[in-house]
C-alpha cells in the first residue's frame, strides 16, 4: 500500500472543496488558490461566498462613508 498526499482547499463558510494548481515536484512545489478563491484573515472561501463578502464589505464601506 502507498502513501497518497492531497492538499484540498476548503471554504470555511459553506465547505466546498476544490483541489489546488500545483506546480513543481514535492518537496519544491508551489501551491496556487484555485481560481476565484479568495482569502481574508487567513480564511479561504469560494467563488461564491467571496463574491457575498466582497459585496458586503463594499456596501459596509459605503456606509461609513455616508456618515
């Protein structure tokens, strides 16, 4: 039996999975978001849910700006 090592990425609101884009060969490799992904305070999400937080963190700015 052999030993399988998988890196996953997992969106800490909703739990969806993606596999990353790695380049390299282990141990030099270099691991990239897949893409859409974002980050923020060391919490990955999804496409969908970083679109929903960006979207609220605009509309939360705004409205500091207006007083």
């Amino acid at each position: 039996m052999s030993f399988v090592r998988r890196k996953v990425f997992i969106c800490d609101h909703c739990g969806e999975v993606k596999q990353p884009q790695i380049d390299g060969v282990w141990p030099f490799e270099y691991i990239e978001k897949p893409y859409g992904w974002g980050e923020f305070g060391g919490y990955h999400l999804c496409p969908e849910c970083y679109n929903a937080w960006r979207k609220l963190k605009k509309q939360a700015e705004s409205e500091d700006d207006n007083g």
